[in-house]
C-alpha cells in the first residue's frame, strides 16, 4: 500500500532500503501467532533484517552520513534503564523492536535510530548487509563460550542453523554436528562447512550417533535452532557433562525437562539466547568475516522484488529455502 514518507526525528536516520530478508517471526507475525501478536504494535511496517542507504539525518546525528550503507540493529535501547545502564542494552526494560512494534523494512524508505545503525565497511553487498543480524543472534549463540576445539552439536540447519555451522567451523571448533530433518537443508550445510558431520534424525538414531562417534562421552557444545521439544531434549542427552547449550529457536509452547538427569547431575550451563550483544556481537560478526573462511552468502536462495511478497512468505515457509530476500 501507499503510505506518507516516515518522518526522521533528530536523533534519526532516513534509509532508502536496498534488501530485506524475511526472519521466522515475520512468518509468524503473517499468521498472528500468539506469541508475536502479544508484542505487535499494529497497524506496522514489518521487515527488520535489512540493509539500506542514508538519505537524510536528523539535526542531532553525528555518527552517521548521507551516503553511508548500514544494516539495522533492530533491538532499540532506551539507553536510560537498568539494563541500559550496566552495558546489557540488548535486554533493555523498554525494548522497541524495529519491524514490529515501530514500522520496519519490508518498504522503499524507513526511519531508523543512530543508535541502532551499523555502518557496513567497504566491500559489503546489500545482500551481506540484510543478513548480518540473524548471523548476529547465530554468532551470539555458538560465542556466549569459546567455541575453538570443542565439539558441537547444532540441532535444526535453518538459516539461523546454517549461520551457526559456518561461524562454529570458522571460529575453530575441532567437531561440528549438524542436525535436520530436511535432505535440502543438510546439503546446504554441507556447502557451508564441508567438515560438518551430518545427521538426519529421521533416518537415524541421532543421538546414538553423536555418543558414539565422540568416544561416549557426548559434545562440549549444543546448540539448539529448531525450537522442536524433542529436538530441545535431544540437546542435553548429547551433552557431556559440564558442558553448554545455547538456546536460539523458540518453541511454541511449554517444554517438558529432565531437570535432574540433564541440567542439575549433569552441571550443565544454559544460555537463553535473544538478540545480539550491541555491539561486542557485531564486532564478532565483523571479524568472522574477515577470515574469509564463512561465506554466509550461500545461505541466501531466493531473491524477490518487494511486491512478489506473497510467493517470497509461502517458499520461505515451505522450509526447503535458506533466506529468502526481497528488494523494494
Ligand atoms: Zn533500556
């Protein structure tokens, strides 16, 4: 629809957005799921994994130029709180998220804060810039603890899942096991990290595969991007003792534990994973990279002009895409 150009207060920025990527919660939010509806503010722009060109800043914006290409943090802080105020801005009492409770980027223009502009270096692609958030939460998830030389399980190869494979190789980890249902997505792990080990839970009894090929003793690391019950029990049954699991994808419901067998005998540590660390995370992402042994591009497999939308939502949720992009 046609909608008033948004209107750039002093401490903003106006982006003329180049590429949106489409993220699970839009998906969610196109079928009112519950848990997005309790936090939409409609009626909104949606679209927050996006990258886009300064055309206009406001009169208090110093950081930022016309001319300068960013991608969006889409958590904004309200820099005053607590949280704010103890270096945690990504878990700010007074959170406002960019595309969904303040118009977003599935649009030709947005209005976005200073404060939540990351400025891409020179040699990025529209393309890396829509996509350098969710890598964000997947780098968040694998780095909470050091990763190099562990083993590491990461459950559901999604794009979030794909992103945490490639970052956990890269960034050293001496086993990665990636687990999915879907043929197309383990391929495309496959592609990622060649040095991924494989595991289709469908066709084989995953967690025995893990326990024995790790000497019995199960990963240092899990990692759970599905948000599937089963798969969330799975994660701490290949768990070592003393080991970590980050938890990124979210279930729909309530989730049944073994609390006694797999948190408090096993000295397990669990990570609640939302967001990203604003801006150590960006940081990491940033130097991950420059290695240049990711290349999260590979993830991205399907590209739409804005207006094809429909068939854009309906392909990313037949969950054989990667990240499914569109341009206004
Ligand atoms: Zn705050």
């Amino acid at each position: 629809m046609d909608v008033e150009m948004p209107a750039v207060g002093p401490e903003d920025v106006l982006i003329k957005v180049k590429a949106t990527a489409i993220c699970g919660s839009d998906i969610h939010i196109l079928h009112s799921s519950p848990g997005e509806m309790s936090i939409i503010n409609p009626p909104v722009i949606v679209g927050h994994e996006t990258c886009g060109e300064v055309v206009e800043i406001g009169e208090q914006v110093t950081k930022i130029k016309k001319g300068d290409l960013i991608s969006v943090e889409p958590h904004i802080p309200c820099g005053r709180c607590y949280y704010c105020e103890t270096g945690a801005p990504h878990n700010c009492q007074n959170l406002v998220l960019f595309g969904i409770q303040v118009d977003g980027a599935f649009a030709e223009y947005a209005r976005v804060p200073e404060i939540c502009c990351w400025k891409l270096p020179k040699g990025y692609s529209y393309d890396l810039g829509a996509i350098l958030e969710p890598i964000g939460a997947a780098v968040h998830g694998a780095m909470v603890e050091d990763i190099n030389g562990k083993s590491v399980a990461v459950f559901g190869c999604g794009p979030i899942g794909q992103f945490v494979i490639g970052a956990a190789v890269a960034f050293g980890a001496a086993k990665v096991f990636a687990l999915e249902i879907i043929p197309g997505r383990l391929a495309m792990a496959h592609q990622l990290a060649h040095k991924a080990i494989l595991v289709n839970p469908k066709e084989q009894d995953s967690v025995k595969t893990i326990i024995e090929a790790t000497d019995g003793l199960g990963v240092d690391v899990a990692i759970e991007c599905s948000g599937d019950s089963e798969a969330v029990n799975q994660a701490f049954k290949v768990l070592k003792h003393e080991g970590r699991v980050s938890f990124i994808g979210i279930p729909t419901g309530l989730v049944e534990l073994d609390l006694q067998m797999d948190i408090i005998r096993k000295e397990a540590r669990v990570y609640g994973i939302y967001g990203r660390l604003i801006w150590q995370t960006w940081w990491q992402v940033r130097n991950l990279l420059d290695t240049g042994n990711f290349d999260p591009l590979s993830v991205i497999t399907h590209r739409f002009p804005l207006a094809d939308y429909e068939k854009a939502f309906e392909l990313a949720e037949r969950g054989e895409a990667g990240k499914v992009l569109l341009y206004p």
